[in-house]
C-alpha cells in the first residue's frame, strides 16, 4: 500500500488548492487500486474534491473539522476503486473569509486477483 499525505497544508480565502498529489508516486495509478482519502481541517469551511481519472469520487464536500492528523476510522472522506493508468486529482476549497490548513492522507492499495 502507498501513502501520499500532508500536512498543514494552506487554503488561502475564498480559494481552492491546486492538485496536491501532482507529482507523488501513486498519482497515477499502475494497477486495479483501493483508494481511500482521509481528511481533517482546522476549522469548518475546508470542501474537497476528489477525480480518479474522469470520475468524480467527491465534489465540493465538507470535511472534519478536527484540527488534527486524520485518524481511521472517524476522518473517513470517501473511498474509490481507481483504474490502471487513472490520474488522482485531489483538491481543498476554502469557504471562508481567513486562510485555513488542512491535513490529509490518501492511501492506494492495489487489488489482488
């Protein structure tokens, strides 16, 4: 399984992140993968927006509000199966009127047959 996270990462106000996985080892995928985003911010206002590929997995949705590391199983965001050669877009829009951090984790793990 491959684990791309981050930490205190800042969402200016009124604006959306870019992808945050460009450019990390499992953002495209290689194999039939189990995809799983955990996700908390530091205060409400924090959405996200997960793409596998063309599908949106999620769209502009809330996350905890825990001001924290995400923890299994209570900051649980969504899960997917993603296709081999499907690019994960990952991205956190800010609803309010003052920057705010979010911490995330997507974990990939390949499917076995």
């Amino acid at each position: 399984m491959a684990r791309m996270s981050g930490s205190s990462l800042s969402v200016a106000a009124n604006a959306v992140s870019a992808n945050v996985l460009a450019g990390l080892v499992d953002e495209i995928v290689t194999r039939w993968s189990a995809v799983r985003l955990l996700a908390a911010g530091s205060a409400a206002g924090i959405n996200v927006a997960l793409l596998a590929g063309k599908r949106s997995v999620i769209n502009d949705q809330a996350v905890s509000r825990a001001n924290r590391t995400p923890i299994l199983p209570d900051d649980i965001v969504a899960t997917a199966v993603a296709r081999p050669g499907e690019r994960l877009v990952l991205t956190f829009r800010n609803t309010t009127a003052g920057a705010l951090t979010v911490d995330w984790i997507v974990d990939v793990e390949p499917l076995r047959r």
